[in-house]
C-alpha cells in the first residue's frame, strides 16, 4: 500500500479530530454530572469526582439551559416521536441471592451502594432558577461561573466557544447566526479537520480517567494509584516547543523519536517501531525538564514528572511497587510520557557504593529495568524520557534500554543572544511598572558563554534587580505617613550592569563540558 503524505496527514487530522471530540464529549458528561451532584446537594461526591478525575470542575459552569435533567428530558421526547414511546433508562440489578436470603431471615439490609435518601437541598447550594428560559440551541459548559454572569440581569453570556477548543455538536458550534445544520446532518469533513487544527492550537488538557477503573489491582496498589495521580501526574505542563530557546537539534530528535510516533502511528511499525526510552543528559539548567514537557503538552500525553531521588527518600520501602503501579497506570492512561528526572540517583551503577546498596532500592532498579523491557515488548504509547546530570554515573544495564541518548548541551551562542532579549527585552513590565533597556545583546551572547539556560535567566533577574533596589529605600523612606508618593521611575538596564552581576555569577556547569563530550563520543545514539 502507498501512504501518500497528504493522506497520512489526512487521517492524522481526523483521528486526532475524532480523539477531540470523545474527550471533549467525556469531560463535558463529568461537568454535567457535577452540577448535577451540587444541584442535587450531594456536595461529597461532587468534590470525590474532582479528586477522581483530576479535573477542578467546579470553575466550570454549565451554560444556560442545559442540565442533565433537559438532557435526558429532551432525549425522551426525541424518543417519543421516533418510537411513540418513551425510552427505559434504567433498570434494576438481579438481586445477589444472599440479600435475598438475608431478607428471607427477615434482617433489613444495608444498600451497599451507600445511596441514601435524597438530601434537602440548601438553597445556598442552588444555582438560579432556570425555568421558563426559552430555549436555544445551548453551548454546554463554560469556564469560571464569574466570567459568564454578564450585564443581563445576572443571567450567563454565551461564549465565544466552548473550552476545550471542540465544541459539543455541529448544531452548537454553527449556532445562530452561522447557519444552523439540521439535526442529523453529517459534519463536514473539511470542518473536522478545521475542528482538529483549531484544537490543537490550544491544547486540551489529558483528561485522567476514573482510577476506579483501573482493574486487575488490590487496594494497596490502588492506593499507589491515587498517590501518583495526585503528587507525579502532572496536569498540562503547558510548555511549547517554541518556549524552548535554541536546542534545535535535541528538539527536532526528540520530535522523531516520540512526537511523530504518536503522530503518524501508521509511519511507525515493524522495524521502525517508536523508540520507548530515551535519555536527555547534559549539564543542569539547560532545558531537558522543557524538552519532556513539550513533548507533554505538544502531543496532549499524559505526563508523569518524578523525580528519581524523590522515589527514593519518599517511597522507600514501596518504591519497587511505586514504580509497578506507575507504569500499569501509564499504559492506562496512554499515550503517556514518563519523566523520570535526576535518572542517576536511582540507576547509579549497580554494585557501586561498596556493596552496600540497599535491599528496596536494587529491587527497585530491577523493576524499573523489567518494566522498560515490558514497554519495549508491547505497542503500548508509554514513553520513558530519563534526564540525567551525570550520564557516567549511570547503570549500563538502563543505558542499554534508553535507546536513543541526546546530548542537551550549554547554549550556543545565537541561542545566549536569544535568551539575554528574552528575558530582558528593550522594553518589558514588571508589576505595572516600565523596565527598559539598553544591551548590546551580541557583546552579553559571548560574555555569558559557558552559562546554562537556567544560570542567563539568573544573571537577567539579577540586572533586572538592580534598578529596583535602587528605588526601595525611596519606597521605604515614603512609607511612614506620606501620601504623595512620586511616579517609580526605574532606571535603563545597561549593557555594563549586566556585565557586573556576571563578574558575580559563575555559571554552573563549565568545568563538565570535556567530560559530556567524552562520554557523547562513547554513548551517543541519536
Ligand atoms: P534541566 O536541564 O536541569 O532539566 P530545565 O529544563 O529545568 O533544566 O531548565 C531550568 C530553567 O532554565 C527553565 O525553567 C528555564 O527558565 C530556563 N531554561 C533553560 N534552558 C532553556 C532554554 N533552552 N529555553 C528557555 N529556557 C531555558
């Protein structure tokens, strides 16, 4: 079969439209179903289903005239008209035969689903009265309640859109004024696509899904479950590719190595099966951390952050199950991405420290090993991104598995140059109050050269500092009793202030540079 590029593209478009949408759909039921619990007063299990989900759904509100309630009311009538009857929701559960047994014995039993009653309902709880609002075609939710109360009597505004880029239905995203689509009318394909793109332009957040599905698990490994969900899985890391300075090689490598299988699934089969593990080594501060969190965000995984010396001093005796628990729940929730930051103070090689390795932590390492070779084994979207400082330190048994090694070395010096009028453009504001300045951003490219990314942003806080300190004794001075304070004017930022808090700041991780590229020249795999 020939893939044209176009059709790749193509069917990339729609699926990653059509994953859009059932997400969309999904987190959408949860937002209903919330309101639902809230409006109902059961204020508990609204707040389990956030623990649950992960998602604040509270600073969502459902938009004007929609609530489960009309939902299920208006698909009892679509289904009265079709069938000249109304639908059955529900129906009662066949009777377990000891509680029938037990009612026999004539003992009254508790329901195990814990329902109780219906509460009475506060009416702090209550939201407005809805009633007699004529009804339009709806937009289904719409973030921060505060936001949507407009100047019409308290009643909510219409969005511009929906949340989380994809809108409800063609019906809802054509709404008045657009040209309403009939019901039951076939989207457009050109529109899906559209849909996707659009999308994709603001990221949707992973939605995590209800770790009480998350079968095949005694309840201590579901406990594990909700402590990674809680402290390591981290909720859209909201990094770009774009907020990454430099780097273009490690960028464009790692885009192969992870993004484009996620991507373009159909590219990456057989003997060009995606890589599922790679190591990002190099000097500290100079942008591993970001490069696994764009890829995070960039390709909307879910994405776990750990870091390994965390593993080891908070989970200690559990940490091998801790590392279990966090891969089933990885491929639960695929595509996702491990992050396991400071790779070297768990996977140190074995054997060093004079024999004297703790028990949990060897059983540790060797399950973090059986469960990469787990990943390597199936077609699971779970992938391993490993940051190390000291990749020498490292067990050559876990290098073996990182596939591909990437060096992310010290900036060049086009990418200081970028930094520097970055973090301290011509003109910027700093808590409403103007900063300039005056650098010549070429001459502090090669005065910062050796600096990390992170050791740059320091020396710019650093310049950025010193005409505010300048203006702090005036604050203080004005402070007692003055009321006639005068406008803060702060003073340029020049090229020669920003050359003095480099006189004071050494960077961080010069001296290593030989020994990355020593062991790039005996490791490297890209
Ligand atoms: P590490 O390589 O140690 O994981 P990080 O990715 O955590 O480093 O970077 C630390 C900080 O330094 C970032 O939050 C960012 O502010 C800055 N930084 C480092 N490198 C870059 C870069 N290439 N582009 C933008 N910011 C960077």
């Amino acid at each position: 079969m020939e893939l044209s590029y176009q059709s790749i593209k193509t069917a990339n478009q729609a699926r990653e439209a059509d994953e859009m949408r059932t997400e969309s759909r999904r987190r959408n039921l949860l937002i209903l179903i919330f309101h639902h619990l809230m409006e109902a007063g059961y204020m508990d299990a609204a707040s389990a289903l956030e623990q649950d989900t992960n998602v604040v759904l509270r600073q969502f509100e459902v938009c004007d005239n929609i609530d489960l309630d009309t939902v299920l009311m208006e698909y009892e009538s679509y289904y009265f008209i079709k069938f000249q009857r109304y639908p059955k929701l529900t129906k009662k559960r066949p009777e377990p035969v000891e509680s029938r047994h037990a009612r026999s014995c004539g003992k009254k039993r508790v329901p195990c689903t814990g329902v109780q009653p219906l509460p009475r309902i506060n009416s702090s709880h209550r939201p407005p009265s809805r009633g007699g609002v004529k009804k339009t075609e709806p937009k289904m939710v719409v973030k921060d309640a505060s936001k949507a109360v407009g100047e019409n009597g308290g009643r909510s505004t219409p969005p511009e859109s929906t949340e989380f880029g994809l809108n409800v239905s063609p019906i809802i995203r054509n709404g008045a004024g657009e040209g309403q689509m009939k019901k039951g009318q076939l989207m457009d394909y050109r529109d899906l696509i559209q849909d996707a793109s659009n999308s994709l332009s603001e990221p949707m957040e992973p939605l995590l899904k209800p770790l009480s599905a998350f079968i095949g698990m005694n309840s201590e490994m579901r406990d594990l479950a909700a402590v990674i969900s809680r402290d390591i899985y981290l909720q859209n890391p909201a990094v770009r590719w774009d907020d990454i300075i430099g780097l273009q090689a490690a960028k464009r490598l790692v885009k192969e190595a992870v993004v484009y299988p996620i991507k373009y699934p159909q590219l990456f089969t057989g003997i060009l099966s995606p890589w599922k593990g790679l190591l990002l080594y190099g000097p500290p501060g100079t942008g591993k951390t970001l490069l696994a969190k764009a890829v995070a965000t960039e390709c909307n995984t879910t994405f776990f952050n750990i870091s390994a010396s965390s593993i080891v001093s908070k989970w200690r005796g559990d940490s091998e199950k801790l590392v279990r628990v966090l891969f089933e729940l990885a491929r639960y929730h695929a595509p996702s991405t491990i992050f396991l930051d400071e790779l070297e103070s768990v996977m140190s090689q074995r054997g060093t420290g004079g024999g004297g390795e703790h028990e949990g932590s060897r059983r540790m390492k060797t399950e973090l090993l059986v469960q990469m070779d787990g990943l390597a084994r199936s077609d699971d979207l779970v992938f391993v991104l490993a940051a190390s400082n000291l990749p020498w330190e490292l067990d050559h048994a876990m290098l073996r598995r990182l596939e591909k090694r990437i060096l992310v070395g010290l900036p060049s010096g086009p990418a200081r140059q970028a930094m520097v009028s970055y973090w301290l453009p011509p003109l910027s504001c700093t808590g409403g109050v103007e900063l300039r300045t005056e650098l010549a951003y070429e001459t502090l490219a090669q005065a910062t050269e050796g600096y990390s990314g992170s050791d740059i942003r320091l020396v710019c806080k650093e310049a950025a500092m010193r005409p505010v300190r300048k203006i702090f004794d005036a604050l203080e001075s004005h402070q007692q009793g003055s009321c006639n304070m005068p406008v803060i004017h702060l003073e340029t930022v020049t090229t020669e202030d920003f050359l003095e808090v480099i006189a004071h700041t050494k960077p961080s991780a010069r001296n290593l540079t030989d020994k990355y590229t020593a062991w790039e020249t005996e490791y490297e795999s890209v």
